[in-house]
C-alpha cells in the first residue's frame, strides 16, 4: 500500500509545472456486489478520494474503497482498497463524464468458526492481499462553483477470482 502513495505523491510532483491544476476531495456512498474465491456479499459500500488535475483533459486520483463488511451470526467478511488512477473525462455545460483506468491493493480478510462446535472456537480464516484492475465510467454534475454531484460505476477486478461492482452517489469539491 506504501507504493500506491508514494506513486500517486510522485506522479503529482511530475505535474507542478501546470499552472491551472485542480484539486478535489470526493465523498461517496453506494452498493457493492463483490465476489472473491467462494465468498459473496452484497451490500452498503464507500468511498473517499483525493485527486488532481494534470492536463486539461486527464485527472490522477487516489482513493479508498470499501468493498464490503459484513458480520453474520459466525462469520466475519472485510474488503478494502487503496487504488491509484487516471480519469480521462469530456466537460459540457452540465458537467463532466469521465472514465476511470487504475490498480488497486484490496485487502479482503474473512473469519468464520468451523470446529466440531460452534462452542468449540476454532476459526477458519484468511487475510489476504490481493492486486486488482480498476475500470470506471461516471459523470459529475455541477451543482455550484466548487461542488459537484458524482454518479458512479466501478469494476473491480483481480487475483483469486476477485470482482466487485460498485454503484455509488457521492459529493465532489473542488480546492
């Protein structure tokens, strides 16, 4: 994860030189369907990320995903994901669309109990690392000088059968 961020601090001080950068923050809420090796869930998900524009037509970005978090009566499931990408997007009066290309380092930690008994204790879990593909496509529409509305579609892709699809809503603010 060290080398998302000091990638994303790196890929940024290549950019200084452009005098009209733009700085955001976003904040979103959505619905994850996720799948890895033979675990499903589906359910409440979020997100945040800090980005930067480094030409007039590109944005990089790094964030945090929440995949999924679930707890059942004997079962513990956490995915998480720090992600470094590019958005390519097209501005109109209303907005702009963008699409998103990156990688990500998903941590998806499982633990349920599995003894004889349930009184038993004994637990059968994993954590795990796991490098995945990030493909996007979305519109922020502006509501003020400064704020934006994003819709949001992601694919989330990787190792050991990892895929999640995220559908989210969130609020953008330009700095």
């Amino acid at each position: 994860m060290k080398q998302f961020v000091v990638g994303f601090i790196a890929l940024f001080s290549m950019f200084n030189a452009h005098s009209a950068s733009t700085h955001y923050g976003i904040a979103s809420v959505g619905f994850s369907d996720f799948e890895f090796t033979n675990v499903e869930n589906s359910g409440l998900a979020y997100s945040v990320a800090f980005g930067r524009q480094i030409h007039r037509q590109w944005y990089a970005e790094v964030g945090y995903l929440n995949l999924t978090n679930d707890s059942e009566d004997d079962t513990e499931l956490s995915g998480d994901a720090l992600y470094l990408a590019v958005l390519g997007k097209a501005k109109s009066e209303y907005g702009e669309l963008f699409y998103k290309l990156g990688i990500a380092n998903a941590d998806i930690a499982s633990t349920r109990y599995c003894g004889n008994s349930a009184l038993s204790g004994d637990a059968c879990s994993f954590d795990e690392g796991v490098v995945a593909g990030i493909a996007g496509l979305g519109f922020d529409y502006y509501v003020g000088l400064k704020s934006m509305v994003r819709l949001e579609y992601i694919y989330l892709g990787g190792e050991d059968d990892l895929s999640t699809h995220l559908v989210s809503l969130g609020f953008r603010y330009n700095f």
